[in-house]
C-alpha cells in the first residue's frame, strides 16, 4: 500500500519522516473505508484514490514555503490538498473549508485520528466566512479562477498569494485576471498521465 506513495514522495523530491508517512497512509484507508459510506469520491479503486487524490495532492507540496504561515484550502471536500498541507508542512496553520456537512464530518474525523494540532475544519460557504486572513488561499478544480477570486479576496492577506491547482492548462482563465499576476507552473504528478498545472496568483 505505501509503494506507490513513498516512490511518488521521492520523485517529487520531498523530504519527509516516518510518521508522515504512516499519516498519508492512515489518511489513505480512511478516504477508502468512508468513501463506501458517504461518497467522497466517485473513484472507487484504493490504488486510483491514492493515485488521483493523495499522489496529486502531493505535487502541490514542493511549492509551499518552508516557513510558518496560514493557509486555506477552499472547497475542501475530501481533503486534499488541505489534509496532505497539514501532514506534510507541519510549520503551517492550516484551515479547510466546505458547505457539505458529510465531508466536513469525514474532515473532522481525519484530524482527530491523525492527531493534526495545525488543522482547523470550517463548515461554511467561503463568502461568508471572515474570521481571519491567510497567506496562501489554495483550491484544487474549485471553479473557475475568476470565481474562485471573487469569492475569497476578502480573506487574502495583501502580501499573500493564490496556488490554485488545475487539472488543465489554465492560461485562459489567468488572462482574463484584472489587477493579478500569474505565474502557470506545469506539474508532473507521479503515476499520473493527465496534465495538471498550479496557478500561482498574486494581486498587483
């Protein structure tokens, strides 16, 4: 069960301890074990759910900082890539917000088994929570970049920045920002043949 994940840890060039392995992993059965129940996912295959969610989820962690800062992570859902943050970038706080209550429940219980102090679950629409700023807003195929702006600006520190990931080149949605640079990196996610891109977004 751990081959796939330690192997695509290794090619994407992250330093990593046991016990983050052993959380990924942990993380891993439990997506698989309520995912029958609540339908988290529609892959139902475990060697699939690791592959499309943790593996994938994993490539956004070369590009986080190494210091301390706050990150959110919009729309949630199962948790990736908030869950994957929180596990492998112990130094950040990490919020994760969703309006479904059956994902926030299966949240909830992730944090409480994996023992994650920097994880904080939000059970709300985005454009009604304002409790306080981040440094890094991030999503994973959320909406449609202007949307996904739109709706969270307000809680955008003015130093912070965007990491929206996408399952395709999104160099249409970037152009059509006002006010916001972007910057598309093109990501290769181990075991994976479909393309995936980070969007990194900052206000002007």
């Amino acid at each position: 069960m751990t081959d796939i994940i330690i192997d695509a840890i290794h090619k994407l060039g992250i330093e990593f301890v046991e016990n983050q392995l052993s959380a990924l992993n942990q993380y891993a059965s439990m997506l698989i074990k309520w995912n029958k129940v609540y339908s988290l996912t529609a892959i139902s295959n475990p060697r699939q759910i690791k592959i499309l969610h943790l593996i994938d989820g994993l490539s956004i962690i070369p590009h986080l900082p190494d210091n301390n800062g706050f990150v959110l992570d919009v729309g949630s859902g199962m948790g990736v890539p908030g869950i994957i943050i929180a596990i492998m970038k112990p130094n950040l706080q990490v919020t994760l917000i969703d309006s479904n209550s059956k994902k926030i429940a299966f949240l909830r219980q992730v944090k409480i088994e994996l023992g994650l102090a920097n994880l904080e679950i939000v059970n709300s629409r985005v454009e009604k929570y304002d409790i306080q700023r981040f440094d890094i807003i991030t999503s994973r195929a959320f909406a449609d970049l202007s949307l996904f702006i739109s709706l969270t600006k307000h809680l955008l520190n003015d130093s912070g920045y965007y990491l929206a990931m996408k399952s395709q080149q999104a160099s249409n949605e970037a152009d059509k920002l006002n006010n916001y640079s972007n910057e598309i990196i093109n990501l290769q996610v181990p075991y994976l043949d479909a393309p995936r891109v980070l969007v990194k977004i900052k206000k002007l």
